[in-house]
C-alpha cells in the first residue's frame, strides 16, 4: 500500500505478471482455506503452526494465524514437557525474527513476539536486546522495536544511564536520530528526578509508565545536555530533531524559588505574596 | 556535510486538477475484483477497506452506487459471539474492525442490524486496569485502540460504558516532550496517534489538556517543499498524512498553519488520470486508502466539489448530524 511505484510495461509483460499473480492467488487462498478449515476443526498440533507459518511469512499482518498460532502454543504448553515446551517456543522465536526480517514493521509480529517471550519458561532479554540494537542499526526510526526495545529493558532491569549511553551512540552518528533524542526526553527525568515521587534505591526503567516528562532536570544533567544538543544542531543546522529536544530542553530548568508578584492594598491593609513554587 | 531533505519532487505534468468522476468509477469497480491478488491479500482489513471505498463515495455524493444490503448482510455475519466484528468472515474480531463496521452502518443509517449491546460489552470487556484499550483479547495495547472504543461508542451514544477518566488519564501518559503522541507511554511521537489521540479527547471532552501551541509547530512541521506532509521528521511525504496531520491540526484549530495551496498542489498530484484514485505519492500505485485521505484531506482545505467532512471521525457531516455527534474543536 505504501511506496509501491506504478511501472509501465509491455502487453506481454502485463500478461506474464497476470498469470504469475494468478497462481500466486491460488495457493494463497488455498493455504487460507486450509488453515481456517483445520482450525474450525480445532487442531491444534506442529502441522497447523507449518501451514500458517508459509502464509505469515509473506502476510504477517493477517492476525488472525498469529492468533491461530497462539492458540496452538498454548495448547502444547498442557501436553508437553517444560523442555519441549522451552524449545518449541525458541523456534518460535527464530520465525519470528525471519518474519521481521523480511517486514520489520508488522504490528502483529511483534505483538507476536513480546507474547512469546512473555511466555517463555527461560527467556532470554540478552538476544532480545540483541535484536533490538541489530534491528535498530537498520532502521533507527523504526517505532516498533524502540517500544519492544523499551519492553525488553523494563523486563530485565537495564540502568537508565546504560540505555543514555545506547543513544549518545546512535546520536553520534550524525543522521536520522529523532528516535534517540525522543528516548533521552524520557530517560533524563528518571535519572535526575526531582519530584517528590518515590523511586527505587537504583534509577532502572522497571516501571509501568513514564509519565516523567514533565519532571525537572537538575542543573548539572541540563547544562551538559545543552551542550549535546548545540554541538547537534552546530555540525548540522539541518537536523531538526535537535531543535526539537531543544526546544523542550529549555523548559526543563528547576524553577528558582522566587517572588513571582506582590500585592499591595493600602485600604485592605493587606500584603499578598505569590511564589514561583511551593515553599517548605 | 549536512542532511539532505527526504522529499518528493512534483513533475510539471502531475494532475493539478481534480477529477472527481474518475475516482468514483475506481471506487465503485474495486470491490467487483474478487480475482484480484491485491484485493484477496488484503482480506485480512476488509471491513475497513468497505468503509474506506463508502465514506470516500458519500464524500462524493456517489454512495448509492454501492451495494447497500451485501455489505449490511456481510456485516452482520461479521460480528462474533462475543459482540466483537471482524475484519471478514473467518477472521477474529478486532476493535479495529468494530469500528469500521459501526462507521459504516452509520453511514446507512443501521446500526441496529448489529446486537449494539454486544458491541458495548466487547468494547467495555477490552479496557484494562490503567484505562487503556488492548485491540483484542491478545492484549495488544496502543492508543489507536483508546481512538476506537470511544469512537464506535460515541457513534452509538454509549460513551459511559466504560471508564472514561481512566481512559484519558492514560492517553494523557502518552503525551511526550515535543506535545505528540505515540502508541503506548513513552512511544515517540507520529502522526498518526496524534490524530487518534487528538480526535480521543475531542471526544471526551479533553482537548484543554493539550499543549495546542506545541503540538500545532511540531505538525505543521511536517509539511515538506514539495507541500506535501510526512508522518513525522525526516520522513517522506504520503498523501494519507494530508488526513492524520491536517485533521490533527482542524481539531486543536490551528489548520491556517498549513500552507494550504501548496497541499492542495501535492494531493492533486498523487491522482492518477489513468485509473482514478489517489496514491501515497505522485508516480505510485493507487488504493482506496489513500483515496479516501486524499479526498478527504482536499475537503478539509475546503474544496467545494466534496461534502464536509468530520476532522475526528473522517465521515460526512451530515451523517454526524444526523447521529447527532458533533465532538468538540479548539478554535
């Protein structure tokens, strides 16, 4: 649906890419048939994963094999040893990842994969983590494996300063790293947090939701993050992820406690003070 | 040294006139292509393909050319005992597809061909502990969904099944530094979640909670030299984002902070004189999708030859009247 160019060609090659798309359709729709019949049916063994597996790879966005699929595993988890069970969902792993190779911006493949690995007797976050750099060194803007990156660090416990130096990397790099300077907006605040909020002894991402952003930054961590960023939009004035980060870097100051405005009513015999935040 | 600007370059010989007719014949003719590859592979979003040929059509004021009772029959034998619809017959239902069911029974004034209570119990049973929405019971989360509940709730007047405070407490979590949205908290910001997250608290009534200044620069942003709009920085431009990003912009009231005309220039120009539609960028394949968006987007910028259509819920106006749903906008 996306970025596909509109060729001219000749009436043979219009009729050869007819019929070869005919046949295409025809297995299509009979692996199709198949599986919905099978799963109708309620089979749920190792040749009905086969048979969706040939479909998913080439339309990982029909979810509903993936949810067949699911099923399936699920099922074998009751009648398997944990072992097995370890294994079949290893391999699972390994198709996954073809798939993602060949599309890596299906929803539902990587739905499919935090569901595995959620699932997992031993999983593993390390070749997790793994996919995710590997992933991300093709296409660091690809939105679905930072959310699965973000998944794997909070399921493991990773520091927040090991994932700060993971983007001054790919910032380094010099292009496309709006992605990167987005993750540093949520990691900073977690990192210096200001908030009376409780936090864990050690600042780790294992928390449910990051709704940090609109916490400070204390002085130290600001100015050097200035200095990040100038030296970004310094190299390249075109690199407007930069101004973007710093933009909002600029409203990220601890506000000094200060007098704000005073009030004066002779008749009132009355002084009001406002002050910039709340004073202990 | 230096980044060049990802951008498509429009050639003198692009459409640069609208030809209305051309894309109705497309539309009315897609549906008939059962033997098509395209069209077969797609199965698993055909009930929001239905409802993006129909909306572009009654946009057109050309709605009766389509078959009114196989799609409500189809429709029907899509819903699943739980009350949830799917995308056709033999997929699992999805509250993508609830939606686009609900929209398009909308569009024809039947609603009640569905168990509408159903449907509100389907929808109430996917809204988990934070307020959020999973698409199904597999649990995938993603504010998209949020759009989707409350949408096809509102549509059947039924916003109050469900927790909606909850509900915009978390979208509101998903809000990031540069006033976007993403799919879950901390997800980066796109387009297209703005626009779902937008038309969300349209429809809750939340729009005060958004930094609309914010949020306005970072979308307006998004158009390219070419006029046309991209999803989000350093990406190229796509005829689909003349809607998220142009709708986002109407809601929160900024859409004067868009060069219009040289939008316009580039929607036109993603026509295709020979076989009707829109695609994602001059030169490209057409598809109903972004037909819809392209006529959409144009009506949004006013273009006369199209009916108004609802920046939140990209469906005719007057249908919403008719509904009486008529969700709120800053100015």
């Amino acid at each position: 649906m996306h970025g596909r160019l509109k060729i001219k060609s000749t009436a043979q090659q219009e009729e050869e890419k007819r019929k070869e798309r005919e046949k295409k359709l025809k297995l299509y729709v009979t692996a199709r048939d198949v599986c919905f019949s099978q799963r109708k049916e309620g089979v749920l063994d190792e040749e009905a994963l086969q048979l969706t597996q040939q479909l998913l790879s080439s339309n990982p966005d029909f979810s509903t094999l993936w949810n067949y699929r699911r099923e399936i595993l699920m099922h074998l988890e009751t009648v398997r040893e944990e072992d097995d069970v370890q294994k079949i969902y290893e391999s699972e792993l390994s198709f996954v990842e073809r798939c993602l190779r060949q599309n890596p911006k299906s929803y539902g493949s990587w739905h499919h994969r935090g569901w595995v690995s959620a699932r997992l007797p031993r999983p593993d976050w390390v070749r997790e983590l793994s996919l995710c750099d590997r992933c991300l060194s093709l296409d660091e803007r690809n939105f679905h494996c930072w959310d699965y990156r973000r998944v794997v660090v909070r399921m493991s416990g990773v520091a927040v300063d090991q994932e700060l130096r993971f983007t001054d990397r790919l910032i380094g790099s010099n292009f496309s790293n709006y992605s990167s300077w987005h993750y540093r907006s949520t990691l900073l605040p977690l990192l210096h947090l200001e908030s009376p909020e409780p936090l864990s002894p050690t600042p780790q991402l294992a928390k449910t939701s990051p709704r940090t952003n609109s916490h400070r930054v204390c002085e130290e961590q600001l100015l050097k993050e200035y200095e990040l960023v100038q030296n970004a939009f310094f190299t390249d004035p075109n690199d407007q992820s930069a101004w973007f980060y710093y933009r909002w870097l600029l409203g990220r100051a601890e506000r000094e406690e200060m007098i704000s405005c005073v009030y004066v009513s002779r008749e009132e015999e009355r002084v009001a003070v406002c002050f910039s935040k709340p004073v202990h | 040294m230096g980044t060049q600007i990802k951008d498509v370059v429009i050639k003198d010989d692009a459409p640069n006139a609208l030809i209305l007719d051309k894309h109705a014949d497309y539309i009315a003719a897609y549906g008939s292509k059962k033997d098509d590859y395209e069209y077969t592979v797609s199965e698993y979003l055909r009930m929001s393909g239905i409802y993006w040929g129909l909306t572009v059509m009654d946009l057109m004021s050309q709605l009766p050319r389509m078959n009114c009772e196989e799609i409500t029959e189809f429709i029907k034998s899509c819903q699943h005992e739980c009350g949830g619809i799917s995308a056709s017959i033999g997929h699992d239902p999805h509250l993508l597809y609830t939606l686009s069911a609900v929209q398009i029974l909308s569009l024809y004034d039947n609603v009640q061909a569905l168990d509408v209570d159903k449907v509100v119990e389907y929808i109430k049973a996917l809204q988990q502990e934070d307020g959020s929405f999973a698409g199904d019971k597999w649990g995938e989360i993603d504010t998209r969904f949020s759009f989707c509940a409350v949408a096809t709730l509102a549509l059947l007047g039924k916003l109050d099944a469900i927790d909606v405070d909850k509900a915009v407490e978390f979208v509101l979590s998903c809000m990031n530094f540069d006033g976007g949205f993403g799919c879950r908290p901390g997800s980066e910001s796109h387009a297209g979640q703005i626009y779902c997250c937008t038309g969300f608290l349209s429809l809750t009534g939340q729009l005060h909670r958004l930094n609309a200044d914010l949020l306005g620069w970072w979308l307006c942003e998004r158009q390219l030299p070419s006029g046309g709009l991209n999803g989000r920085p350093e990406k190229l431009p796509d005829v689909c984002y003349s809607w998220w990003v142009l709708a986002s912009l109407k809601i929160i009231g900024r859409i004067h902070w868009i060069d219009k005309a040289k939008l316009r220039a580039f929607i036109l120009a993603c026509q295709d004189e020979e076989t009707g539609g829109f695609a994602d960028r001059p030169g490209d394949m057409v598809d109903p999708f972004h037909t819809l968006f392209g006529v959409a987007g144009l009506s949004l910028l006013g273009e006369e030859q199209v009916k108004p259509v609802n920046p939140v819920l990209c469906m005719p106006q007057d249908v919403l009247r008719r509904i009486g749903l008529e969700p709120e906008l800053l100015s």
